[in-house]
C-alpha cells in the first residue's frame, strides 16, 4: 500500500509562499467540490497564524492525485517556529523547497535546508512569484545551487529538479516559457521524484509521535507516520520513551487520515501513513507508540536548544485581577507546564517558591507568540526582558549565542544600518548591491545585541528596511553593551490620564498613552527625551477659576502616541521593568512601583 503514498514536506523562508501554493494544491486536486466556498490560506487554521499571515505550527495534509495519496506537510517559515521543522521532516520522504523569485535564498531558507540535506533527503527547487516586476529566476537558481554546495549536499542532492511557480495564480512549469494553467506538472513530479515511504510492513505496528494536538470532541490528538506495521481501532498499545521506558498502555480510541483540511475517521492504518491516534493520555512528543511486542523505541531527530528565555510572574500591579480571569500562580504554572509537554522548542522552569517561571525559546516572536495566546485564554501576567542563554565551553569561558542576520536596505541607509549594528558587537561578513538601489548586508551578530533592535532598525531605514535572522553558533562573549534607549517617564499617581496633562508633557518625551487611560504609580506612561528616567503626574488637569478670560480655552493638540506590539514591548523594557499582560490591556511598568524602594535598590545595584 506505501507503494502508493507519496510523504513530501513543503519548505522555505518565511514569506515565500508555502501556503498559499498548498491552498492551490488542494483546490486543483479535486478535494473540494467546485461550488465550495473555500477560505484564503486555509492551512493557517489558528488565530494569530490568520492575523499575522505566518504559519506558527506544521500542519500535515492530504490530496489524492492518479490513485495516489500524497501526504503534504506545511512547515513554518519564521526563524523562531524551526523546532516544529525539524520535528516533522522526520515523516517526509522528500521536500519541496520554496524560494522567491526576487528575494532568493534567505536565513531561514539555509537552515530548513540544512536540515532537510542532514536527514537525506532529496529537494525539488521551486521558484515561486516569477510574475513579480523584480523577478530573476536565472540569478536565483544559481544561488540556490551555491547554497547547495555550502551544506556539503551528496551528489544525489544536487541533482535537484527544477521548476517555475506562481502558487497565488494556481501554475507550476517546468519551462517558464510553458503555457501557464495549472499545478498538474508539480504533481506528476511528486510522484516521478519522491520514493514512497521505505516502511516494514510485516514487523509489529510502531508510530513515532511527532506532533501533540487537541480536538474538543477526541481531547489529546497524536501526530506522526506509521514506521511498521499496521494497527485497527480498539487495538492495545503501549507507548516507550527514548530510553525504552513505558509511559502508558492504552487503546486506540480512534484512528484518523488527513484529507485536505479534514481527518477522517478510519478502521485501519498501515506503515507509511501519516495518521493521528486519540485514546493516549500521557503520550508526548518524540515517544513511540507500538505494539506490546515492540521494545526498541524510534529514534527521534535531536532539536536545536532554545536560546532566549523570558521569565513570567504574577501580575502584581494595582489593577491586577480587573481584566483577567486566571491570575493564579497555579494558573500560570499549568499552563505552563502543558505547553512544555507539547512543544519540545521550548523549556520551563521554575524558582523555588513555584511563582516565578523561565520559558526558554528561540527567539522574541517564539516568546511573544506564547504570551499571546495566554492573554486571548484570560491570564493575567507579567513578564520579564528577554535574556539570552549563556554556555561555558570546557575550558569555562563564557559563550553565546550568536545569529546571522540579513539586512536588504536602500543605499542611502546602508551607513546607519552598518554603524546601528558595529555598536551591537556585529561582524560584517558580506555586502552586495542587489536590483535598483538595494544593498544586502550580512552581518554575524550576538543574539543580546538584536533585543529591541526591531524598532530602532525601522527608524534608522523609514520602515523601508527588511531584516532577517536565524540562529548561527555560539561563541565567544563579547562583553558588556551599552544601553538601548533613552529613560522612561514614570507615573507618579494612579488614576486616569488627562488631555491637559499629557498636552503639557509632550516636550519631555514621546508619550505611550492616550487620555482617560487608566494609569498608576510606577506604570511607564512614555520615552524620556534623555537617558535618565523622569517622573511626571499625567492626572494633572487645568486649574478652574470663576473667571474666565478670552482665548484662555484653546484645544489642545496632542502628538499621536508610541503604539507597540507585545513583542517590541518585551524587547523595549530594561532589566528594572517588566511587561503586564491582560486580555484587554499590555502595559509598561517599574519592576518595583515604590519610588523609595525603587531608588533604594538603584544604589544597591550600583555599588555590587
């Protein structure tokens, strides 16, 4: 039955098209019927991935194309999802590799293909977006190719296939002078190209868990491909940790395939099949799930470790408990703990009194991603700066993380952006002019230097600049840095802000808030205009008087506000200031909202 079943994971940079040529895929296959109504970027399912337009997990799916099944895997382009890559290409049998048509090869396009050659498999090279004005293809291959032989791929590897895509209008072409109609010639060379899965059908039934999900009607969902064997619903299982240890013994509840978007219920499953299982309740990630005579656990492909962690706190703040309806270090602490069992990209710990927690990942949006998804649950919280995770080599010297870091910018910009990043310890490694008034700059950058960078490098290009990172090596520590920002402005009373107030205030500062938010001491109401934090009363409104005199009650005019997203908000505050988190509200404060005791502690930090 494997012989025909096609496993093939879709992979590239982010931004380069993955789903939406899937959608393409779907709706040519005959998946759907032709009066459904079917909605855009339809493997993007949760909703943040819907709102930011990036996929967060991998997500397998399946079409039937000339009596065969081809089992397709969505993977995550962005830098900080990888772990969900590099777990679920161990169900491939082959890979597509995605790559704009202008853009080329990115960061992220070097690692998921590192990854894809290291576990051999064999890529197809689809140029996607040729009907871009700034496309070129010919140029973009050859980078392709010379990637390729940076990462030492075989022989076999190199003899990639190649073909021409636009997955938003539906057509893939071997020749970009071909007619272009549809995707059919992509899929009759899934099926010339990708071997079918290499599986003992004979042996005792074995799955690796792959991918942890829940349903509302089956509760605890896992994912993965049918090493061996073959299994019936109702059938007892076990499932055996890495070292071989059992974990639990149950049966299969239910059994399901992919079909397109859907899972479909089936009596019966056979090695090759990437299937999902209901009916485990402690079965994880990277745990094998198999017949009571199977003893040797699957190997399961080791993920690169996090290399940035947040720590998360009750919120504490005066206005605690108003917004959200989990406030509990109990709360937190489950939540916590159920996201470490399904997400093997990220680790958690906590301090002795179990109300503090450090999350490592692999980066802010990672991080940002999490703490999303809790306050969208109800959870109130606040959270720390990002710190990086230190390493100490055999010999105890420090080391960190290190990333390169891709910069596509106008010329007139490149000197700013290149002094921006020296001041951050970087190493310019390449420098080339690309089409028009384009520069790429690659930099090798500690990972500390790139906190809160986002924002600045926006303003340093006018918005116009693009930046892309994924994780290179560690190394040596590059010392102390300087600071990152100017100081806070600081509430001193609790409250509600007023127009008068601020209007009077703008000169010291850019404000965060508009009037009538609701403020409180230590909150940071705004950015200093110098390097010192300064205190300042936003409740102060205009004296009233029995005497009113002519032109005295101008309107004010207020400079629109500093709005952040959480994770330029993570990345902004210092390591004296944390981040409250509620369903409605994110908020900048003071780690300590007494100013005695804030002050105090200043001192004590200065002389240690």
């Amino acid at each position: 039955m494997s012989a025909d079943m096609r496993n093939i994971a879709i992979i590239a940079h982010v931004d380069h098209g993955k789903t939406t040529l899937i959608d393409s895929i779907l709706k040519q296959s005959g998946t759907f019927r032709e009066n459904q109504q079917i909605e855009e970027r339809l493997m993007d399912s949760g909703d943040l991935e819907k709102e930011r337009g990036i996929t967060i997990l991998a997500k397998p799916t399946s079409i039937s194309w000339k009596n065969n099944r081809i089992n397709i895997i969505d993977t995550p382009g962005h830098a900080d999802f990888g772990g969900e890559v590099e777990r679920v290409l161990g169900m491939a049998d082959g890979v597509i590799l995605l790559t704009d048509a202008a853009e080329g090869p990115m960061p992220q396009t070097k690692f998921v293909l590192g990854k894809a050659l290291a576990q051999g498999l064999k890529p197809m090279v689809i140029i996607n977006k040729v009907d871009r004005s700034d496309s070129r293809p010919d140029e973009v291959i050859d980078e392709v190719f010379d990637l390729f032989v940076s990462l030492n791929a075989s022989d076999e590897q190199l003899d990639f296939p190649i073909m021409y895509a636009s997955g938003r209008d539906g057509w893939c072409n071997k020749e970009l002078s071909d007619e272009r109609v549809n995707l059919h010639a992509l899929l009759d060379l899934i099926l010339e190209y990708v071997s079918p899965p290499k599986v003992e059908i004979d042996k005792p039934f074995a799955m690796l868990s792959t991918l942890l999900d829940s349903d509302p009607y089956l509760g605890r969902c896992l994912i993965g491909r049918v090493e061996q064997g073959s299994a019936k619903v109702n059938d007892s299982v076990k499932s055996i940790n890495l070292d071989g240890e059992i974990i639990e013994r149950g049966r299969l509840t239910k059994l399901l395939r992919f079909n397109g978007a859907e899972r479909i219920p089936v009596s019966e499953v056979h090695a090759g099949d990437i299937i999902c299982i209901a009916g485990l309740t402690k079965t994880s990630v990277a745990d094998t799930i198999c017949n009571s005579e199977v003893s040797i656990p699957i190997k399961s492909t080791p993920i690169d470790p996090p290399t940035m962690s947040i720590t998360i706190l009750v919120n504490d703040s005066p206005l605690a408990g108003l917004e959200g309806k989990k406030v509990t270090s109990t709360a937190i602490r489950e939540r916590l703990m159920a996201e470490d069992e399904i997400n093997v990209a990220i680790t958690f710990s906590e301090n002795e009194n179990k109300d503090a927690f450090e999350i490592g990942g692999r980066g802010e949006l990672q991080l940002g991603v999490l703490v999303e998804q809790m306050r969208r649950e109800g959870f109130e919280l606040t959270v720390s700066r990002p710190n990086v995770l230190l390493k100490t080599d055999s010999e105890n010297n420090k080391l960190e993380p290190f990333e390169e870091v891709t910069i596509d910018v106008d010329k007139e910009f490149s000197s700013t952006v290149i002094d921006s990043m020296n001041q951050r310890r970087s190493e310019l490694i390449d420098m080339n002019s690309t089409e028009g008034e384009k520069v790429r700059l690659i930099f090798l950058a500690p990972s500390r230097g790139l906190i809160g960078y986002q924002s600045k490098f926006l303003t340093d290009t006018r918005g116009t600049g693009v930046i892309n990172r994924v994780f290179h090596s560690y190394g040596a520590y590059k010392g102390e840095m300087g600071s990152r920002r100017n100081g806070a402005l600081i509430s001193t009373e609790t409250g509600t802000a007023v127009a008068y107030a601020i209007f009077n205030l703008q000169s010291s500062g850019i404000m965060f808030i508009d009037p009538q938010t609701r403020v409180y001491q230590g909150m940071i109401v705004g950015e200093h205009s110098k390097e010192n934090d300064l205190a300042i009363n936003v409740l102060k409104g205009k004296q009233l008087t029995n005497v009113r005199a002519s032109g005295t009650d101008k309107a004010v005019t207020l400079v629109p506000p500093r709005k952040m997203s959480l994770e330029q908000m993570m990345s902004y505050i210092n390591d004296d200031e944390l981040l409250e988190v509620t369903p409605k509200n994110l908020r900048l404060r003071k780690r300590h909202l007494d100013p005695i005791i804030r002050k105090r502690n200043s001192k004590d930090n200065d002389k240690n």
